[in-house]
C-alpha cells in the first residue's frame, strides 16, 4: 500500500525521479509493517538464517551438558526437532556436529552469541525464538534443572533480557507447553494456566488479554518470522506455539464471554 502511494506522492512532487524515490520508500514502510525493523533488508535473508540456525544447535549442546551429560530425552527432543525441519541427511550431520560443538567441554558461547547479535540482534523477535527453542529443549525431559536454568539466565542476559522478562517468558512457554496438541484445556487449573500462557493475570482487564494474544499472534506468525530471518522449516515450531496460544485464549475467551 505504501509502496504505491509513495510513487504517486513521489511522481506528483518530483516526476520520474521522485516516481522511483517514493517506490523505494514505500516499499521499506511496507517491510518495515509486514516483518518489523528485522525485516527491512531482504539482502541478509541467507546470512540471517544461517547464523541463526547454527546458533540454535550449538546452544542446544551446550544447554544439554549443562548438567554434565547428555540425556536420552535430550538426544530425542533434538532428533524430532530435526525431523521437523525436514533436514536432508547432509543438513543433519552439520546439524549434529554443531549440537555436539556447542556440548564439548568448557565450550564458550560468547563468541557464537556475538555473532548471532550481529547478524540478529536487531531483531527482537528473533531473540525470542531463540530463547523459546531454548527453553523447550531444557524442558525436553520434563524439568529445568539449576544448571540449565542459570545457562538460559546468561544467554537471555547476553540478548538484552532483564531478570524480569526472562522470567516471564520462561513462564508463559512453559504454560503455553501445557496446551500441547490441543491438550490441557480440560485440567484443573486449565484456566490459570491459559492466563500465564498468555503472560496476563485473571485480574487483567479484556483489552489487555486481547492485546497480549494479538501480540503473541504477531510474535509467531509464521510470514513475519520468515521474512526476519527465522529459516521456513524452522516456523513449525513457532506454529506449534501459536496453536498453543490460541487454544488458552479460547479458554480466556469462553469464560469471559468475549468476542
């Protein structure tokens, strides 16, 4: 939209020229809307999701030694993430060797998390998704352990995240894991949980609620994440999580009677 009303502004002030200024910067604003500030520049696409990818494992290995050794949930949860990416048999063994870099002994992840902000940092979207692919591989064999927990502390301080808003993301992914494959809405504290999946209270008002669903919605969308660098097979995961997401706001939902 703003692509074609810049050329028309442009074309009417300056002619030709401004014709192709007023494409060129409405084509920017329609990016910039469509995918964030991470978005803008298709040219990094590649470099983008590449150092992105290579983050992800190496992190992966180093968050599964954290404890000291490396567990058969922890092994699974990776080989099925794998398979969710659809990786070829070349992809996953470069896939394997970074996971087993990252778990080698006193590996130091400064130097592949300077990269990653260099290439990613501008986005905080992406620094999301890290930190959530992160999270749920901590939480692959069904708790976080003081190791991995003070691991996850470091690498969401070394992201620009506050103790505060690690710890809410921490806990709206592990309640929004609660809704797994359609699961948990019929628990006990279904609703509580719908909440903090959320990342609200039960006393927070319905435009807040709205807002906070929208947001995730945003944070996930599947378009969005691509075009900020998050490789396509890698936006099954995010999906999942949107799909968690929405069935704890139908929860929130139903029980307030919104629309």
């Amino acid at each position: 939209m703003f692509k074609i009303l810049g050329a028309l502004s442009g074309f009417l002030v300056l002619g030709f020229i401004g014709l192709i200024l007023g494409l060129i910067g409405g084509s920017f604003i329609d990016r910039l809307l469509a995918y964030g500030p991470g978005g803008v520049n298709p040219f990094n696409a590649a470099r983008r999701q590449s150092v992105f990818l290579e983050t992800v494992f190496i992190l992966m290995g180093k968050l599964a030694k954290a404890d000291g050794r490396v567990s058969e949930s922890e092994v699974s949860h990776v080989e099925q993430f794998m398979q969710k990416l659809r990786m070829t048999r070349e992809h996953r063994l470069q896939a394997i060797a970074l996971f087993k870099q990252g778990a080698a002994k006193d590996y130091d992840l400064q130097p592949q998390l300077s990269q990653f902000l260099a290439a990613c940092g501008h986005s905080p979207d992406l620094k999301q998704m890290l930190l959530v692919y992160l999270i749920i591989m901590a939480l692959s064999d069904g708790h976080l352990n003081a190791e991995e927990e003070e691991l996850l502390r470091i690498i969401a301080s070394r992201l620009g995240y506050p103790p505060g808003a690690f710890e809410q993301l921490l806990d709206m992914v592990l309640n929004q894991m609660h809704f797994a494959a359609g699961g948990g809405a019929d628990s006990v504290n279904a609703l509580e949980d719908a909440y903090r999946a959320l990342g609200v209270g039960s006393d927070s008002t319905d435009e807040e609620v709205k807002r906070a669903y929208r947001k995730l919605m945003s944070q996930y969308h599947p378009d969005k994440l691509m075009g900020q660098g998050v490789p396509e097979d890698m936006v099954a995961v995010a999906t999942e999580r949107a799909q968690e997401v929405q069935i704890a706001y139908d929860l929130i939902k139903k029980s307030r009677n919104l629309k």
